[in-house]
C-alpha cells in the first residue's frame, strides 16, 4: 500500500473486523468504515457502535471513554478488542481529554521520532483536546462521541485528522482549524495542502428532529452558516453547519461521507446522552495509517 496524488470518494459501509484470541474465542466488531481508502493509502478509520463490549447497564456494552462513570478495566477491555480486531494491538493509540474546546494537537513524524515527543504529545492530549491531527505511521486517534458529531478527515499523503465538534465545537469551527492543521502538517513534509483533494467523513450524531437548541443558540448558526442548518424555529442541523463550513474551504459535497445516522433516534445502537439523560457511554472515533503505506 501506499499513498497516491488522489484518494478515491469517500464512502462509509458496515465492515464486520474478527480476530481468533488464543482459547478465549473469537472477539468480533461491526463499524463503519471505508475499505477503498484503506486499500489506497493505508488509512483505516472506524466509526463504532455500542455493541459487541464488555460494558453493562448505562454502558451497555462497547463503552471507549474513561470519563463517564464506567467500571475502567470494562473501558481498558473495550478498547482493546477494537485495536485487536483492527490488527492494530501494538500500535500506540492517543485518547485526549475532550473539553469542548478548540484546541487541535499536532503529531508529525518529526514530533514522533524525537526524543520524549510522542510521550509529550499524549502528556498534551490528556491535558484537553478536541482534535488530533497525525502526521506519521502507526500511531492512531481515538476520539469519543454520544451526539456530538465525529469527523474524520484524510489527505492523499495519508496524514488525518479526528474531530470531535459538540454545537459549540461546531460554532467554533474546531473542524475547519483541525483541517487548516493538517494541510499546514501536508505542506511541512513538502505535501501540496489542498483542501479539496481530502476526504471528510462525519460519523453518526444528534440529527435535527432530536436536538432542540435556544433561539439565540438558533440564530446564530443561520448567521454563521446559512438558514439551511435550522430547521423551524428552535432545531439545528450540525451536520449540514459543518457542510456549510466545509464547502467554504473549497471541499465539494463529492469529497464528504456522512454516515447520516441519527444517534438519539438509534439509541439501541449507539449512545445518546440525550436519549439517556446525560448518563451514557460513549462510541468512537477511530484512525490510524499502517506503516508501509508511503
């Protein structure tokens, strides 16, 4: 495998991803995720869900966050299977403290390979981020959703970014600052940078029909983004704010996948913090690029 001058058009589909441990039986994953990007340039990303884990009750059952109350070996079990089942066990894995904030992380291989850089970029990420852009081989994102909108994006040079954007991350544009990085990271390594020749992919979230937000909250997104991402008088559409955002970067709606999955109205398949009443577990956000892919 190895990256290419073009990416072929996103596209996410249901993989089911097993692997044979030993006397412990097979563990077995369903995500979404795109097998064409992955054959093209090494980049495996995965979108989960809420089944297949070791989680119970309010986390039932394939829990990936460390920060919501559930029992932490069930979390550590979790994230495991999903790096095993990704053929990915022995790769390092960065899981950030997710603030709501607009901070975006930068690993190059530069950062990577210097003494102390990786360890300090994950002593960074703990301290609060909201997105993760990396730059180099083998070391993957994990990023934790219940709602809020979970983006990937990826560059014909393999480097990527995983975003998670709440409504006020929307509003302020973490998605697009974590896209300009990535382009920055791209034109650092000699990379062209251009915008539209990267794939965006947004992963299920609260849909309109479920997420009800002030008129103040309203009015301001139709100001920012356009009339089209409110829908009556007190809904917001998120994903089609980010769209807005997106196309002002010079990204065709051709280079964006949405998984165009309601998490509230799913809720027996993924978590919502507002069909649970804020008590819930959290699915992931998941990329990485396997070494050999340049």
């Amino acid at each position: 495998m190895r990256a290419t001058l073009e990416l072929p058009l996103p596209h996410l589909s249901k993989g089911r991803f097993a692997t044979q441990v030993d006397s412990a039986g097979v563990f077995s994953l369903e995500v979404l995720t795109d097998e064409a990007l992955f054959e093209r340039c090494g980049v495996r990303l995965a979108f989960t869900n809420r089944l297949g884990g070791a989680g119970g009750g309010d986390f039932e059952s394939l829990n990936l966050s460390s920060h919501v109350g559930d029992d932490p070996m069930a979390v550590d079990y979790n994230r495991a299977v999903l790096k095993m089942v990704l053929g990915v066990a022995a790769c390092g894995c960065v899981v950030p403290l997710q603030v709501h904030g607009d901070t975006v992380l930068t690993l190059d291989q530069t950062l990577d390979q210097s003494p102390d850089g990786y360890d300090e970029f994950v002593a960074q990420a703990h301290a609060g981020a909201d997105a993760l852009v990396i730059g180099c081989t083998d070391r993957a994102a994990l990023l934790c959703f219940a709602d809020c909108v979970p983006i990937i994006a990826v560059s014909p040079s393999g480097r990527f970014a995983v975003v998670h954007a709440g409504w006020r991350g929307v509003e302020n544009n973490i998605a697009v600052k974590a896209i300009k990085a990535l382009a920055d990271c791209d034109k650092a390594a000699g990379q062209s940078g251009d915008l539209g020749e990267y794939n965006i992919y947004i992963g299920p979230h609260i849909h309109s029909e479920c997420f009800e937000a002030s008129e103040e909250v309203c009015a301001r997104f139709g100001e920012a983004f356009g009339d089209g991402c409110r829908v009556g008088e007190n809904h917001i559409d998120l994903s089609q704010a980010l769209k807005s955002a997106f196309a002002r970067l010079g990204i065709s709606a051709a280079r964006i996948a949405d998984a165009d999955i309601c998490t509230a109205c799913n809720n027996e398949e993924y978590f919502s913090y507002r069909a649970q009443n804020g008590v819930c577990g959290r699915q992931g956000a998941y990329a990485i690029r396997l070494s050999g892919a340049q």
